[in-house]
C-alpha cells in the first residue's frame, strides 16, 4: 500500500515547475524599478541642480561674457565687444601685480604663523587640564563674529591717536613704536595679519582638535612604551596622521585668502596706496565705485581661474591621496 504523500509530491513538483518562480521579478520589471528610483534621484536632485545653475554657474557664464565688453553696466546688455583687452589691461596694472603680491604674502604669512599657532594651540587644550571646554570656547568665539564686526572693532583698536594698541605702548614706556598701524604702508599688512590671525586661528584650531582626537590615544602610548619622546611622538605619529587635516586647512587658507574682502574693506579700503589691497578690493572699486563692470567682470575671472586651477590640483595630488590611504586603511582593518 503506498502512502498518500508519496504519490502527491510529483504532482506537486510538476504544478509548481510549470510556471514562473515566485520571488524572481521579471525583466520589465526591473527595468520599471531602476527607471522610477532613476526618476525619483533626479527629483530629488533637481532643486540643487536649479538653484546651481541659477546662483553659480550663471553668474560665472555672465561673467566671462562681460569680461569680454567695455560695459558701465547701465542700460541693458554690453555692446562695445573689446575682446581680451580688459585682461590685458589687467595683466600690465601695477595695481593687480600688487594684488597678487599682498595675497602671497598673507598666503606665506598664514602658512608659517597662522595654521602652526592654531596647531600648537589644539595640541595643548587636547591636553586633560582644567576648565579646557572654557578655553576653546574663548579661543573660537573670534569665529563667531561677522568680520564687519571685527573690522570696526581693530580700525578703533589700532586708531593712531585714541587706540587701544597705542595706549598700552605708552603706558608700558615705548612711545617710540607707536604707529598709525593702519595708514602706514609698512605696517598695514602685519596689522591686518593679526586681524586676520585673531579673527580665523580659532577656526582652524576646532579643525586640528577634532583631527588630533581622531588619533588613537593606543598609538601614543605604544610609542611612549618603545621608548619615544613627546617630540618624538608629535613628528612620527601625530604629525603624520594629522597630514589631512592640515592639508585640508592649508586649502582652505589659501582659498579664503583669494577671495578676502570684507576685513580688508571694513579696516582699510584697500589702502593706504594699494599696500593692503586684494583682488577682490580691486573688483568692488572698479565694479561699484568707477562703473566699469567689463574690467571688474574681468578680474572675477581671473579670481575664478586661480582658484579653480589651485582646487583642481589639491584634488588631483593631495585629496586622491588622502583618499586612496584612508580606503586602503579601512580595507586593512576588515
């Protein structure tokens, strides 16, 4: 006598063979699936996309079509086409090779003082001390102010007569260094530096925090135990590790730095004679003050250029590098 189930399961095997597996969807179907996430990806990104073009690539595209005109930007488009004379013009004024001296120096200037203060000073308050949240806290409100602020509050701090800065020179008995830090062509740029310096260290000091205490604390230690000295420490183990964060505030710097305006304008105007000026001081001038919006426009681009160009090349040596280390670190730990 055979047992029921024995008979009923080729049966069963034959039904469910006869038609599609369940769980497996067909080819239209997949394709239906991958076009709606397709479309609802690009109904997500199409605000960004819209608002991009509108607020970055269109102003530069405007730009470079104006660079092109001898335009007051008054009554609707240019139409006195000149070509490349106005970068031309550009190339040959004293005033713009100034500009691009001012911006190195401050570069130079920020690379050697700014970014190691802010450096050393985050080594130190990732230290266990007392009150350590107060310090950061005082270190990075600079930060925090607008920079029209802090321009009004330096050109009273650094006034020639009733300044602060000259106060306490005459007070502690060196009447000899007072200056008139701001019209002065040879102390100007050091005074506006040390704005700049006060205004941005606490900036890049929450930057260098934050990447020092990414850094095991195991790899100190092991370092210490092998016999290593707290210098020793810094420049093979914590130095290097910091390498992107550094580099990523180097960037950052330099950028910052192309496009300086508003600390400039507020404390200075650019002068006295060009000595404090940037490229972005000389676009406003020609751009809002002389009206002629084709030459500013022109300085813009080059502005655009410089920067895309030092961007471009942090991206193709310095950013792939980074990368491709912490990938290969991530893919050694698994």
């Amino acid at each position: 006598m055979t047992h029921p189930a024995l008979t009923e399961r080729p049966e069963k095997r034959t039904r469910a063979g006869a038609g599609p597996r369940p769980g497996l969807p067909r080819a239209a179907d997949r394709r239906r699936r991958r076009l709606r996430g397709l479309a609802t990806i690009a109904l997500f990104l199409l605000p960004a996309l819209v608002l991009y073009g509108l607020l970055v690539l269109a102003p530069i595209a405007i730009a470079a079509y104006t660079s092109l005109f001898r335009w007051n930007g008054l009554g609707g488009w240019p139409e006195d086409f000149i070509g490349f004379d106005n970068f031309t013009r550009l190339f040959a004024s004293d005033v713009f090779h100034g500009d691009l001296r001012n911006g190195l120096i401050i570069v130079a200037l920020s690379l050697g003082i700014q970014l190691p203060l802010a450096l050393g000073l985050a080594l130190l308050l990732n230290q266990r001390m007392r009150g350590r949240a107060v310090y950061r806290l005082l270190f990075f409100a600079p930060y925090v102010l607008s920079e029209v602020i802090t321009g009004v509050l330096f050109s009273l701090i650094l006034s020639p007569e009733a300044g602060l800065a000259n106060q306490i020179l005459r007070a502690v008995g060196l009447e000899e260094l007072e200056r008139a830090w701001l019209a002065d062509p040879s102390t100007v740029l050091p005074a506006l530096f040390l704005v700049m310096t006060w205004k941005y260290f606490g900036f890049y000091m929450i930057l260098f925090l934050a990447g020092r205490q990414g850094i095991p604390r195991e790899l100190g230690e092991a370092a210490a135990i092998d016999g290593a000295t707290a210098w020793k420490q810094f420049r093979y183990v914590t130095l290097p590790l910091l390498g992107p964060t550094v580099r990523i505030a180097a960037f950052l710097s330099v950028i910052g730095t192309i496009q300086l305006f508003d600390l400039v304008w507020v404390l200075t105007g650019g002068g006295p004679d060009h000595a404090s000026e940037t490229m972005a001081v000389t676009m406003f001038q020609f751009g809002f003050k002389r009206t002629q919006i084709g030459y500013a426009s022109a300085i813009s681009v080059v502005m655009f250029i410089l920067s895309m160009i030092f961007a471009l090349a942090y991206l193709r040596f310095v950013m792939r590098r980074d990368t491709r280390g912490a990938v290969t670190t991530m893919g050694d730990h698994r």
